[in-house]
C-alpha cells in the first residue's frame, strides 16, 4: 500500500497545489490528506470537480481532480467539451469501483468493465496507480510532462491501494451573514431590457482587470461581439459548468475581481453550484444570471426559471449579496456596490428574448482563448 501522507506530501511537491473532488471510500485517505493539507473543494458532483480545476489552471495552479469512476459519466461533457477543446491538462485519481477480478456492488459492474475504455474513448492518458512508493513517485514523473504538454493524464486507483488517513476535522464552517434578496426594482413588463444592452451596462462598469466568464450560447458570442478581451473567457460545450469554472478560478487568482454572467437554463442545469460558490464564494465573485426564462440558442424552448424564486435559492445557499433586477439602472447600481465594496453577490437580472442580427462566433480558438486568459493574469508563466 502507499503511505497516504508520503504520497500526498510527494503531489504537494510535484507542483500540485489545487484538489477539487467527490467522496469515494477507496480515495477516503487520499481525500481525507487533501482536507487537511491543501486546497480543497468539495464538489457536488464530479463533473463541477472537473470545471473547477480547469477554473483553477486557468487561474494559475496546478490541480487535481478525485472522484469514483461511477462518476465518470457525469464528467464527460466537461473532459470533452470544456478540458479538450480549451486544452486544459488536469491529473485525475479515479477509483475502480467494479473492478472484474473482485466482488463489488451490481450497480458498480458496468462501470468497472469500461472504465479504461471511456478514458481512451475521451483521449485521456491513464495507467493504474503503483501501490510501491518509488513506482509511484515515477508515475507521478511521467504523469506531469504529460500535463506539461497540455494533455490530461488519470490514474486509476485500486481498492486498498492507499494507508488511512484520518480527517483532521469534518466540520464545516459556520454559515456566512445572509440578508433577504433585495425586492424586484419595479413592476414586470414587455419593457425588460435584453440581453445585449445588460451586457453593455456590465462592460461600462467594470474595469479592465476584470475577468469576465460567460456562459455557453448567445451570451458568449454577444460578449464576444461587444468587445473582445484576454480577461473574457467564452465557454463553449459544458453547459451549466460556467460557475464551477469561475470558482476555480477566482480561488486561484483571490485578489482578480471576476463576474459571472450565466444563464437561467445553464444555471438549472447545474443548481448544485449554488451552494457550493454559496460556500466556498468569495467576496471577488458577482455572480449574474441573465435570465430570459427560456433556452434561445436551441430555439427559444421554455425554461421553468419564472416558477422559481432564484433570488431566495441564493440566498439560501449562503449568498450574503442577493439582488433581483428588471433594469439596467438597478444593475448599474448593484454592480457600482459590488465593485467599491465586494462581497459575494448574487444578481438574478430579468431580461426578454432577443438577439442583434448578423451575430458572429469567436474566431479566437479555445485553446487560444485559454493561453491568452493565463498568460494575462500570470504574465511570467513559462508555456511549454
């Protein structure tokens, strides 16, 4: 078996620095060692885990992602349409759950018979995690020039493969000040601005180090269209993913001011990171939600946002800053506070459908939009 804490103590010296993941009981030392020792976040579910180390790289650190394999599925979207295209290299510890020569739970079965060939399937290099020390420290070796390449390497990790380690402590901390949502600014109306004017009220009123990620569909391309940046970050594909992503990096670069324009169905789509930026949030976040109450890019279809009181989830979740806002002007102001005095904020901004015509796409590339992203907040960053 490997020495939790030689092995763990061997990650930190290797360069890595960030860990995000989801409990698992073969990866509990592993994970219990993450805890106590470095900067970790729980994650609601893996796929999030993943969005917030690549959050996290782009940001500037080194990290790892820990999760069972059963949870594989639910990393997909992300490895192959977030890490891939935007080449964003992160080292992965997945557990072998199912694995075919032991008895494990039925539910675990399949999922232990495919795991290496989804990994293949997504292009991911792997190998399974030595349990001799030296081995080990070796695979670690050939694990990080991968990276270095800006391709992502996952270890598989067997049952008893790690020492216990015991969690130094399992309690979380308190829950932050909250405040009740501040009321809607006025009667609702066919009047509601769209999208585009919110987003020239957002970019009139942050300065230019200022991080900007927004969320996949018409949101990125009208962004992109308005003004082009190295401090925007467009997300394509993992939808949902987009705060994730911002909390891994605004985690990474603490002292960066970063704005988060998501939108109703991606934020639906993924509501476990309410919480979760709730918690782990800080005061550099604004978190706001461009809601139009429908899903426009794929054809206007509904979304359910207008049954859901999104300002209360936020503020339930442990947002100390909720705002709801039918205008611009409201907007303005909220984001004017923010900006003087920061504090993690929640703007759930009602908009009406609508797009300019002739919209264009980024002809910046993924992977060109990341570099550029780095190398503006880590200038001195040496890319391979």
């Amino acid at each position: 078996m490997l020495n939790t804490k030689e092995f763990g103590d061997t990650l930190l010296a290797k360069g890595i620095n960030f860990i995000a993941g989801v409990p698992c009981s073969f990866l509990k030392s592993l994970i219990n060692y993450a805890n106590n020792e470095t900067h970790y976040i729980m994650s609601p579910n893996e796929g999030d885990a993943v969005a917030t180390c690549a959050g996290a790289y782009l940001g500037g650190k080194t990290p790892a992602v820990l999760f069972q394999n059963s949870g594989l599925g639910n990393a997909i979207s992300p490895l192959t349409s977030l890490t891939h295209p935007f080449e964003i290299p992160l080292l992965g510890f997945i557990s072998l759950r199912g694995e075919p020569c032991l008895k494990d739970e039925p539910q675990h079965q399949l999922i232990g018979e495919i795991t290496t060939n989804m990994l293949d399937a997504m292009k991911i290099e792997w190998a399974y995690l030595s349990t001799d020390q030296k081995a080990a420290s070796q695979q670690l070796d050939m694990a990080m020039a991968t990276i270095k390449k800006h391709r992502s390497f996952f270890f598989i990790v067997k049952k008893n493969t790690f020492t216990p380690h015991e969690l130094l402590t399992g309690q979380v901390d308190p829950p932050k000040k909250q405040t009740a949502a501040t009321p809607f600014d006025s009667t609702l109306s066919p009047t509601l601005p769209q999208r585009n004017n919110i987003l020239k009220t957002i970019l009139n009123h942050k300065n230019n180090q200022t991080i900007l990620f927004s969320t996949t569909g018409y949101t990125s391309r009208e962004l992109y269209s308005l003004q082009d940046s190295p401090t925007h970050f467009y997300q394509v594909g993992s939808m949902g993913c987009v705060s994730a992503i911002a909390l891994g990096f605004a985690h990474a670069q603490p002292n960066k001011k970063v704005i988060i324009l998501d939108g109703d169905g991606a934020l639906l789509m993924r509501m476990g990171n309410l919480p979760t930026l709730g918690y782990y949030g800080l005061n550099n976040i604004c978190h706001i939600v461009i809601d139009n109450s429908v899903h426009e890019s794929t054809g206007a279809q509904p979304s359910i946002s207008s049954h859901i009181d999104l300002g209360m989830m936020a503020t339930a979740c442990g947002y100390p800053t909720v705002v709801n806002s039918t205008t611009e002007t409201a907007l303005e102001k909220a984001i004017i506070e923010w900006m003087d005095t920061p504090d993690l904020t929640f703007i759930r901004q009602l908009t009406t459908p609508g797009i300019p015509q002739s919209l264009p796409r980024p002809t910046i590339t993924p992977a060109e939009q990341a570099q550029r992203l780095k190398t503006f907040v880590c200038p001195h960053t040496i890319h391979e």
